[in-house]
C-alpha cells in the first residue's frame, strides 16, 4: 500500500480533521495492534499539519509512568512521569491540556527548544484505561484550540474503538 499524506495546512481545520479522520479511519480499515495505529496516526497528523513533534506517550506504569511510543519529529523524553510538564498533566488528569506558550506553563519539560506551543490528548482503551498520551508540539505560538482538539479527540478515539 502506497499512501499518500495529505498536506492540509492550508484547509480550514474542522475540514481538515475531517479528511484526515476519513483517511486514517481507510488506512487502519482492519488492523487492531495498538503500535501500528500509533504510528500511522503520528505520520498522518505530523505530516499533514507540518508539526514540529507530534507521538504518543503510552502508559508504562499506570498512574506513575509514561514511556516514549511512536513518533515523527527530533528525539523525545525517554519517560515522562505522571503529573509532570504537559504530558503527564493529561495523563494524571485524562483530559486534554492545551498550552498556547509552553514558557508560561509551570514545569513544562523541554524535549525540544523550538517547542512554543503544545496539545497533549488522552488515549483510552476500550476497556476505559489511559493507553497514554497523543502530544503534538509545535514551533509556533497559539497553534492549537477547541478545533485541533475535536479533531484530535476524534482521530485517537480509534484506541477506544478498535477491535482485538
């Protein structure tokens, strides 16, 4: 299978989460590993938005540990711990956390220097538990609100949804 990534910077995002739920969702048509699915949504999303780092964090010890999953972008944490920076906020949290200036959040952990801004979404199993994080960082201020996490929320719902 030969896809193609769409480059949707330029579409209005409700539209462009849109395409890219429908893409994804044809792509992942049959597959129920977990590590597959994280990979593909990262390519999908990291590339179709331009993104400075965009993966998931997967739940490694529950309630304490998140350890790096696939990923586009430069190197990320190794382990995030719970309740620590932006990803382990969402995880202790399990709700969405956008930061529009990563400077001004209390104990962001800098992976990347270029990060400006950052939304991190919970990933739920079928079951209800948190698999993890979906944490996308970008170079820009502000880059991310209610539509990126509609869209985002939608595209990771396939976790909750997937058939094993």
């Amino acid at each position: 299978m030969a896809e193609t990534i769409p480059d949707l910077r330029a579409v209005p995002k409700a539209r462009a989460y849109a395409e890219l739920k429908e893409h994804s969702d044809a792509i992942l048509d049959g597959i129920s590993d977990e590590v597959t699915a994280m990979a593909t949504l990262s390519a999908l999303v990291h590339h179709a938005f331009g993104h400075l780092w965009t993966g998931f964090y997967r739940t490694v010890i529950p309630g304490q540990l998140l350890r790096v999953g696939p990923y586009q972008g430069s190197l990320g944490c190794l382990e995030i711990a719970f309740g620590q920076g932006v990803c382990g906020k969402a995880a202790a949290e399990i709700t969405t956390v956008i930061v529009p200036d990563v400077d001004k959040f209390p104990g962001h952990i800098a992976c990347d220097a270029r990060s400006r801004s950052e939304i991190v979404v919970p990933v739920l199993s079928p079951k209800g538990d948190l698999m993890g994080v979906f944490d996308i960082d970008s170079d820009r201020l502000d880059a991310f609100g209610a539509e990126d996490q509609r869209g985002l929320e939608q595209l990771v719902s396939w976790f909750a949804t997937a058939k094993k």
